[in-house]
C-alpha cells in the first residue's frame, strides 16, 4: 500500500496566516495562562488534578453576527477568548469548574461543583490506579494464591465504577436485598479493577493479548486516598457465587500481532496515488485551528479533550447547512447482571474523552493516499499542554459510483465517480477501538461513519459452564453481550438558523374510485412541534427532515430541507428503573429534538462518571419547548447490540455503522451533476470493461407522418 503526507504540498497549507479564531482550540500559551489563574486563586503548595482545560465556545449570540461578518467580507465583530476548566484538588474530593476570560486576563465564574458530580478519568491517573492496585499487599496476597510461575506478568485494567441501585426492589431475593449492591455506598469516586495476565510463553511482550488469561481477582480503587479499599473475587460459572481463589490453569495463548500469524502470501500491493495531490485545502486559521475546503464544501475542525473532532460552520456553495457537528456521547452498557459486571456502563467520552484518547495516525496504515494530518494541543493533570501529534487525518477516498446512466438506444454511458472526503480520527480505550469519521460527497451527503474495532473486554469462566449473556470466545474466556449506543449532536442552520424538524410517512391509500385496485400510497408530514424523543418505524418508512420551512426550492415550492438515514437498532434494553437507563439519556429514542441552549452539548450529560442521570438531553426533551421554525438541536442515536462471536476474538473485525444526511429538495437539480464524468484517461484502470450495447426498437415520423420502426443493434 502506498501513501503520501501533503502538508507540503501547494495544494494543500497555509493560504494566508490569520489572527486566533473564535472557534480555534486554545493555545499552549492559553492553557498555561488559565492554569496559572485557577493556581492563582489558591494557596502556593496546592495540589492541583487538571482535567480539561479546553476552548469555552462563544456564545450563539455572538458567533453567528462574527461568522456572518466574516463571510460577507464584513468587519468582524470582537469575542473575548475563553477557557473550561474543571479540575480536582488532589487527595479530596473537592471538584470544581471554571471559566477563565483569557482577553481580560481573569477568572470569570468558579463554583465547587456538589455530591455525586465526579471528574472523568485521565491518562495520568489511569497509571496511577494500575499502579496502586499491583503494589496493594492484599491484591499481591490473591496473585500469590495463583501460583503463576516465575516471571508471569499481571495486568490492570481500570474501569469507572459505575453506578447501582441502592434500594431495595420488589423483586430481590434474599441473598440480594439490594438489587446491584456488593455492600459499600458508591458516593465515592471510584475505579473498579479487572487484571489478566500476558502469557507465559513470552512474559516480556509487551503487546502480548492478556485478554486471552482474564483472572478473577477485582480491585476496587478510591480516587480521594488513592488506595485499594476493597478486593472483589468476580464470579465463574453460572450464577452470582464466587469462590476462594486457587491455582491458575493457564490455557493456550490466543494472539493477534503479526509476529505470530502464519501470513498470507498472494496478497498483492493496492496503491493509493494521487499524482497532482490531493483537491482539498488546508488554511490555518492561527496556531491551532484550520478552515478545510473541498469540492463547495468549507468547514472550520476543531478538536477538544472529550468530543475530538468538532466540525463548525459547515457550508455547501457558500450556504449554510450546519452551525456544529459532533459526537456527543457514546454508552456501552453490559448484559451480565451480576456485580460487579452489572455496573459496567462505559460512557467512552463522557468518562475519559475522545480527543485524549485519539491515536497518532501513521501514514501508510490509518489513511492511505494524499494525507493531511491535523495536531492537537490538549493539557495534561498538571495544567500544562501536551501536543499530540496526527490526532486527526484528512484525506479524499473512491467511494464507487456516484451516478450512472447508460441509455440502452446508443450504448452511450455517462458516469460519474463518488469522491469522498474525509475527516477521520481513532480512539483507544483501553481494549476498544472506534475509527471516527466525518465524511463529504459530491452530491450534498454528510456522513458519520463508525467502525468499531479492537479487543473485546472479557471475564474468567469456569470450563464447560455456558452463560445467556455472553460467548465463550476462547478456553475459559467470556464475552459478555453489550451494546453500543452512540449520540450524533446536529445543530443545523439550512439557509439561516430558524429551521424544523419533520417526519414523513409512507401510508396505504384506501381503496376508491381513484385507487380502485389499492396499489396507491401517498406520503404524509408531520411537523414536530415541541421538544420529545422519537422514534423510527420502518413499517411505515418514518423518515426524519430538518427544513427551513421559509426557504422554498424554486422547482416544486418545497421547504429546503436534509433528511436523515440512520440504522435501526435495539435501543437501551437495561430496566428504565436502572441506572444504565436513567443515566445514557439519549438510549432510549432514535431521535432527540430540544430547543437550542448554550452549553448544552452531551447527551449524556457534562459530567457521565457515577452519574445519576437528570443533567441530559432526555431531561431537556422534556421541558417541551417550542422547536418549530425556531434555533433547534437534533439528537440522532445509532448503535449495535453486539453478541460476540469466537471471529470476533482475539481482535474484532471492524463492524461499520453509518448516519446519513442527505439533501432533500435543497438543490434545483443533482448537485454532482457537474462532476467530470469517470474515463480511463483520468483514473488509468489497467483493464477496460467491455462495452455493453443492447438492441433497442425505435420509430421515425416520416415526411408524410407515416411511422416507420426499424431495430438498432
């Protein structure tokens, strides 16, 4: 596979060096003087957890003269610069947040945020709780009773501890009173702790699949000591019973690195080339931010610690179509129903943050052909910015045909190739990987497109035991079944900001005079009204539009509009009494429509650690605010339920899931029409496809109108 970097090339780069945009991420200068006004605040020897410290986006108000101005040529109007902060004091559970006024250079709002509000993870502290749960003299006295031999290496895996029930349920047995309750109340900030270990055979590599060897043994981690507080023996076989640890039977090793595969040889080289470059525009817009441009299509990127990539001002021919697109959550619930499994509920971003967690992409193996990358500047614990190199990429890829039409008379085909650009980063949580792209088309199309990957989180199971909520995807390795359920955030702006949200409904005529033999349907809108969630039914093909009900298409008098396509799937099957339920707000409706406010930006909530739900977008739904022909947030959720297979272990094929918009009565015509039609001389194929021609009947008025027909072959 061959690929290129273009960040030098002339088509791509800086077109002209602009002052810091109000949408550019912050600085490494702005992050280490919005640390140093939150120290400032505070005795000397304070000991500071940083967790985000990352752009305070102006507000809509503001922004949207600003944009405007800025592309009628206008003077723009000025917006002080401004930074989140949320951080802890180390060693307390003292956790606040706050907004730093970097033009006026001071601390503009503070608050000590109340019980059960909880900072999300970090990398640092990740290490730390690694660390402290392997130096533990209890966890160390458990590994013991293992008997492993000399030299085996453990493994941690910390995870957020999650959120249970902590009242009694009509249906509890006696030996569980409490529904979810394993006997310690779970105001504390916590981690709870799953441990494998690397292979014997080869203790010292390092990227050995210890998800192959899971070990019963769990510690449980306070994050205000930072001590193990308590050590949970996971249970084995088919109900909640767990037993003293025993020796470790240590099985076959199952690994995914190429050093231990038996490696096709037949498969030949598939070269990505672009010989002039690559068609799109990189401009920076500062230090930080950039302005991509791409067949009519302009958007600023931006890149922030827990949504990654952020697209703003999303424009087609210069008009308007979407304010901000985003990730906004993602939840990954488990189905195994006994604790501790039972509090597995991941909220990926939400808890630890896509943009930390994004990998340095590698040209030639992430994204292949004319590659433009994209750096972020994020903080770290100690308030100080880290750079992390190629957290996103930009390239253009063949997405197959983009129109066709051969008219069957002449043989003569016109056709049309499908360009995509794309904006792609990847994250790594822990065993989980999710390829993340925003993708552009010719023809008006935005897509989200997800690909999850990576290696599935496992437990210990005991031989010959089978369980209804997972796979046994390996000799005493399950994996339990889980969904992933994600929140794609829209906030349109289609020719202007007043815009709607509609659904239209394919429905059966009644027989009549007009519709004797029942064949007819027509199709009927509904106009969402107030802020709700909704739902798809594909029995009567529910389709969901945004319009701008005052922008008419100048063909057939219709609202511009973009209709939305995204996959079924089974939504949030945990109780709605649960706390996997209360807390993934946006888990149990394909669509979320809410009336726009500023700062209200993740589904799940600010603040997804532990949390107990409330602070979402279920919770905005329901304030039932007016969302018709005003400034209105869509919410799509799309997701998979996924039931493990033995071919998904020891590392999984990607599954790719994909949202759609699409223009519906936005254009006077196919908006592709002018792409240059698909030819060998442009795409040099090596091999020419035979041309097709059919015979075809045809009849030719005469001079004395007589029809004469004749057959072309």
């Amino acid at each position: 596979m061959s690929t290129e970097q273009v960040t030098s090339r002339p088509v791509i780069g800086v077109a002209k060096q602009y002052t810091t945009h109000p949408l550019s991420p912050l600085t490494a200068q702005e992050i280490t003087r919005s640390a140093d006004l939150i120290k400032a605040l505070y005795p000397a020897k304070t000991d500071f957890q940083f967790k985000a410290i990352t752009l305070e986006e102006p507000e809509k108000a503001q922004l949207v003269p600003y944009l405007e101005a800025e592309h009628y040529g206008s003077k723009v109007p000025k917006i002080d610069r401004k930074a989140f902060v949320c951080y802890n004091i180390r060693n307390t559970d003292k956790f606040h947040e706050a907004i730093v006024n970097l033009t006026q250079d001071e601390v503009e709002s503070h608050v000590r945020l109340g019980p059960n509000i909880h900072s999300p993870g970090d990398g640092e502290e990740i290490l730390l709780v690694e660390k402290i749960a392997l130096a533990d003299e209890g966890v160390q006295a458990e590994i013991a009773k293992l008997q492993l031999p000399e030299g085996a290496v453990v493994i941690v895996d910390p995870w957020i501890y999650g959120t249970q029930l902590s009242r009694p349920h009509p249906y509890s047995v006696p030996e569980l009173t409490l529904i979810g309750s394993d006997g310690i109340d779970d105001d504390k900030r916590m981690f709870q702790c799953f441990m494998y270990m690397r292979h014997p055979t080869d203790s010292s590599e390092a990227d050995s699949n210890h998800y192959a060897l899971p070990l019963a043994i769990s510690p449980v981690v306070d994050t205000v000591e930072y001590r193990v507080i308590r050590i949970d023996l996971l249970p084995t076989g088919a109900d909640n019973s767990t037993k003293e640890t025993e020796p470790y039977e240590i099985g076959a090793p199952n690994e995914y690195i190429p050093e231990h595969q038996d490696l096709r040889t037949d498969l030949k080289p598939l070269n990505v080339i672009q010989p002039e470059g690559a068609s799109f525009t990189a401009t920076k817009a500062g230090e930080t931010g950039e302005l991509i441009e791409w067949q009519k299509w302009s958007f600023r990127v931006g890149f922030n610690q827990r949504e990654g990539i952020v697209l703003y001002d999303v424009r087609y021919d210069d008009r308007s179509l979407f304010y901000r697109l985003s990730l906004s959550d993602m939840n990954i619930p488990y189905a195994d129903p006994r604790p501790p499994f039972n509090r597995k509920s991941a909220f990926d971003l939400g808890d630890a943050g896509a943009g930390m967690m994004a990998n340095d992409l590698k040209l030639g193996c992430d994204c292949l052909g004319s590659i433009h990358y994209l750096s972020a500047i994020l903080s770290n614990d100690k308030g100080e910015p880290t750079t992390m190199e190629n957290v996103v990429c930009v390239h253009e890829q063949d997405a197959g045909i983009g129109w066709k039409h051969t008219n069957y008379r002449t043989g003569r085909a016109a056709v049309v190739r499908n360009r995509e650009l794309v904006i792609q980063s990847i994250i790594t949580v822990s065993n989980y990987e999710y390829v993340l792209a925003f993708m552009f088309n010719q023809a008006g199309d935005v897509i989200y497109e997800v690909r999850a990957t990576g290696i599935l989180s496992t437990q210990p199971i005991d031989e010959g035991v089978e369980v209804p909520w997972g796979t046994v995807v390996h000799p005493g390795v399950l994996a339990a079944h889980h969904q992933h359920i994600f929140s794609l955030r829209v906030d349109p702006a289609l020719d202007g900001h007043s815009n709607r949200l509609v659904y239209d409904e394919a429905l059966a005529m009644p027989r009549s005079e007009l519709n004797p033999q029942g064949t007819g349907y027509v199709v009927k809108e509904t106009v969402v009204e107030d802020s709700c969630g909704l739902d798809t039914d594909y029995d009567r093909n529910r389709t969901f539009k945004i319009q701008n009900a005052a922008v008419r298409n100048p063909v057939n008098g219709k609202p511009v509009g973009y209709k939305i396509h995204a996959p079924a799937f089974q939504k949030m099957l945990a109780s709605p009494e649960s706390f996997h339920h209360k807390r993934a707000e946006f888990a149990d409706h394909n669509i979320y429509v809410t009336k726009y406010k500023d700062g209200e930006l993740y589904a799940g909530g600010k603040y997804t650690n532990q949390s107990r739900g409330g602070a979402g977008v279920r919770s905005w739904a329901g304030r039932r605010d007016n969302v018709k022909d005003t400034d209105m947030v869509v919410w799509i959720a799309f997701g998979i339920n996924h039931v493990p297979r033995v071919e998904d272990f020891p590392v999984m094929p990607c599954e790719i899931i994909k949202v759609v918009m699409r223009p519906v009565n936005f254009f006077d015509k196919n908006p592709a029409l002018d792409v240059p039609p698909s030819n060998q001389a442009f795409n040099k194929s090596t091999l020419v496809s035979e041309q097709h021609r059919q015979g075809a009947a045809e009849a030719v008025v005469g001079e004395n109108a007589e029809i004469c027909c004749s057959s072309k072959l």
